[in-house]
C-alpha cells in the first residue's frame, strides 16, 4: 500500500543529538525528557484518537544499536505493536540529528554503511513497515552540526558541512533503495524549508544564496545540478560520492517533505525586528510550494508544521490558513499530499535549537505536556474527518 493521495499525520518529536552542555558532551533525547518512553502506550492511544493517516515515528537508532552490529529492539516491539494495537500506520524515521556513539559525526563517512545495515536489520525484523523516512532533514543535519556548530560535530567548517550533507543524501537513497528492494517501500522524506522573503533589494543576493542551499539537498537526490551559488560548498566531496548518488538519484515511489513552520518564512532586509502576518508568511509558503513543484515535477507534503514562534494561541489560525491553502493547491493541480502538526505532544528547547538543553517547555503540540488536548487538536481531528 503506497502513500495516501492526501494524508493527515502527526509525529512524535525524536530528535537524539549530541550537544556541549557544562563543559561536557551530553545526549539530547526528546523522547526521554518529554516523558514517551514511560508513557508509549498513552502517547500512542492519544496519536490514533486523531483520526490520522499516518504517524512520523522513530525510536532512536543509538537507543536500538548499543554496540557496532548489536541490536536492541525491545522499544521498537513495544513501539510498533502499539502502532498495531491504535491503527497508526508508521513512517519508520531510522535517523533524526543524532548518532550512535560509536560514531564519531556527520562529517565523517563511517556512520553511512551502519545506517545501511541498521536499515537491513530492521526490514529482516519487521515485515510490515513500507513508509520511511531514512534520514531525517539532510540540511538541518548537516547544517546544525557542521556549519553553526551546535550539534554532534559541532563545527563551523563549510567543507564538513558538504561532506555531511552528501553523507546524508547518500544514506538516505541507499536506503531507500533497500526498501524498494525488500517490499514495495516508500521514501517518504522530512526536509527544511525555509522561504527568504525579500523586503528590499539590498538583501536579495543573500536570499538567492540562502534559497540555493535549501534547494540543494533536493537537487542532488533528484538528480539535478546544484546551483553555482553553492557548488563549492562541495569541493571537497570525492567524486566517487557524488557519483552514487546520481546513480541512486530519483524519485520513483518517493514523496518529498517540507518541513514549514511560522518560523521558516525568513524576512530578509527592511526594517529591524520586522514580523511577517500569518497570511503573509502562508503566501510565502504557497509561492515557494509552486515553484518546487514546477522544478522537481514529484509530489511533496507537509510533513511537519506547528505554531513554532506564534504560540499556542494562534495554532488553529496557522492550521486553517494552512489547511485551506492546501485545498487551494490541489485544485490547481499541484501534487500537494498531505500535512502532518509536529508533534503530538509538546517539545523541549526548540526555540533555541536544543541547546543549551534545559527543558524549556516548547508548546507546539497537540497535546501539552501533561497529555491535555489543545484546542487546535480538536480542530485538527474534524479537518482530517471532513478530508476523507
């Protein structure tokens, strides 16, 4: 079974990096300070009262490999058998921002081939699954971990975040034709989005620049030319992982991912301090939408989106505007199909990308902290009714 022609989802925030905090190196897991672990089988029965279609899941891949080649797949049964259990069809996310520790980084190559035989295990184990995401956003990855140097890496060297970027790509395709190998599997893919919105000319050049990164990661695993805005960001990758990834290159059963919060329309220029309306910063997605389609010709969803930098209080304006622009698309035949709210529950320390990590509450999700449903959770259950 492949991709709903519209689907409406939700997720459980899973992100693993690692982070310098006190002097020290410690491992940021959301799936632990936001209380999942203990509370699975409430967290999924709360997921499938939604009345979604599909459910972005992933139990961390350090949490599952605790050893080179050693596999622990205790949450992974328990997981997967709730998702049973609640109807939830899983997108098997198998990396998101973090690393075994017996990796070294992004950076480096190694981790690609044990992602590779992670995924192997994992199709051996469990029959079922065919939606995936392999790699969870390749440009935030990379970026995070490489360019800003806050996460695992944490450098600052626009060489490693070139090579960790194709390390991504590449992990991901080899995966992904894995999947496709094994079953009638789908690469159904998570990627930031940010939408430079230019308010003088004076910064244009920066949102040109700034635009090219956010198309590379698409360009390279749709077999596209990256733009020579950012070409040497790639210099130092060797040709011979450029070249198997043009050779995994492609978009057969795959459904991009647009990662697209209130916080990725980016002003860039005009007045200091300047806020994009709701309506504005939706246009802005709209516009950004139709040009991707126009250029990769593949279907693409929503595949995360909340009130992250509005608040709670405007996330069932976000979520209509959204959903009602949508609509829009798909009547004008864009291949528009779906929206997922990440998360379910709320996040820790999102509005400072993790770091430092001291459990500030983010309240983006469906449900609060303590398993509350938000109103936006009510208005999400009766958009995802009416859609079918």
């Amino acid at each position: 079974m492949g991709f709903p022609r519209f689907a409406w989802g939700s997720g459980e925030e899973c992100s693993t990096p690692t982070v310098l905090h006190g002097g020290r190196v410690v491992r940021v897991d959301e799936m632990e300070s936001t209380g999942h672990y203990r509370n699975l089988d409430l967290d999924l029965s709360l997921a499938g009262g939604l009345g979604i279609d599909v459910w972005r899941y992933g139990i961390p891949w350090y949490r599952v490999e605790t050893a080179p080649g050693e596999y622990d797949w205790d949450l992974w049964d328990r997981a997967l058998a709730g998702c049973e259990r609640e109807g939830l069809r899983p997108v098997v996310d198998l990396c998101h921002f973090g690393l075994p520790d017996h990796y070294g980084g992004f950076s480096e190559p190694d981790w690609v081939d044990g992602l590779v035989a992670y995924a192997e295990a994992f199709l051996t184990r469990y029959p079922e699954p065919t939606l995936f995401t392999p790699v969870n956003e390749p440009l935030a990855t990379a970026g995070v971990s490489c360019l800003y140097g806050r996460w695992n890496d944490r450098l600052t060297d626009v060489d490693a975040y070139g090579r960790a970027l194709a390390h991504c790509i590449r992990a991901d395709l080899e995966v992904a034709a894995m999947i496709r190998s094994d079953r009638d599997g789908w690469n159904i893919s998570a990627e930031v989005f940010l939408v430079p919105v230019v308010l003088d000319e004076a910064a244009r050049a920066g949102a040109e620049k700034l635009a090219a990164r956010v198309r590379a990661p698409w360009d390279l695993r749709l077999g596209r030319d990256v733009d020579p805005l950012v070409e040497n960001e790639f210099r130092t990758v060797p040709e011979a992982e450029l070249a198997r990834i043009a050779e995994l290159a492609g978009g057969d059963n795959f459904v991009a991912g647009h990662d697209f919060y209130p916080t990725s329309a980016l002003p860039m220029g005009g007045a200091e301090g300047v806020e994009l309306t709701v309506d504005e910063r939706l246009d802005a997605y709209v516009d950004a939408a139709r040009d991707f389609h126009r250029r990769y010709g593949v279907d693409f969803w929503v595949s995360e989106t909340s009130c992250l930098g509005l608040g709670p209080d405007h996330a069932e304006e976000w979520l209509g505007g959204l959903a009602t622009r949508l609509r829009d698309l798909a009547a004008d035949g864009v291949g528009i199909r779906g929206l997922c709210w990440y998360s379910r529950g709320d996040q820790h320390d999102w509005d400072s990308m993790l770091v430092p990590p001291v459990h500030r509450i983010t309240p983006v999700g469906l449900y609060d902290m303590g398993r509350n449903a938000r109103p936006v959770a009510g208005l999400f259950r009766r958009l995802a009714a009416a859609g079918r």
